[in-house]
C-alpha cells in the first residue's frame, strides 16, 4: 500500500504548519487526536531506527504539535510538524482521498511525495 505527504515547496522552505492543521481542522465530519509518539517509538525500534531518529521522536512529542486527523470514509493522516502523512487501506480508498490532498497541497503552496 502506498502512503503520500504533503511537504514543503522546497527542501529549503518551512513547512505551513498552522495552515494545515487550520485546513485539516475544517474537514467536515474531522476527529483530532494526539499522535501516539510512544507507539510510533516502539515500532520503530523494532524496525532498527538509529537513536537520533528515535530520540527526535520523543522530542517531537515532548513540543506536542503531532496530531491524527480522521474522517470516517476519507481522509486518514497524522499532521508533523514539517509534513501531512496519508495512510490508505485500499487504492480506492487512495484514489478517493487523492483530490482532497491536492487541493491541500495547493491551497498550502507545498508538494506532494508519493511513497
């Protein structure tokens, strides 16, 4: 299953981090949580993540600005703070989604990366 982000118009660029959480924010039908940092640190040890890219993590929980963002049959994502992840169940569901997160990635002035 693929996996897209929305990020930065440039390698150089500073993500519009209030602009897409305000975007995500007003999705109809949106739920917010916080991110499980902790379950996120876990796996990846299991999957041999180096110390500084766990240790990042943790930062970036200790600043709290890392939020899940769902709309029931849509939009699956978690907000960082230099990026907007999608996750999909189903090409469908990826097809679906895929013209709500180019409009994001529009009105934001970002990019969009495929994994």
């Amino acid at each position: 299953m693929s996996a897209i982000r929305i990020i930065p118009p440039t390698d150089e660029a500073p993500f519009p981090y209030d602009a897409a959480k305000a975007i995500l924010e007003g999705l109809p039908g949106v739920s917010r949580s916080e991110t499980d940092i902790p379950e996120i640190v876990a796996a990846g040890a299991r999957f041999g993540w180096p110390k500084a890219m766990i240790d990042e993590h943790w930062e970036l929980m200790r600043r709290g600005k890392c939020f899940d963002y769902h709309v029931e049959d849509g939009i699956s994502c978690t907000l960082w703070e230099d990026n907007i992840f999608f996750g999909f169940h189903s090409g469908e569901h990826e097809d679906a989604c895929l013209p709500v997160i180019q409009s994001m990635a529009a009105q934001l002035g970002c990019r969009i990366l495929r994994h």
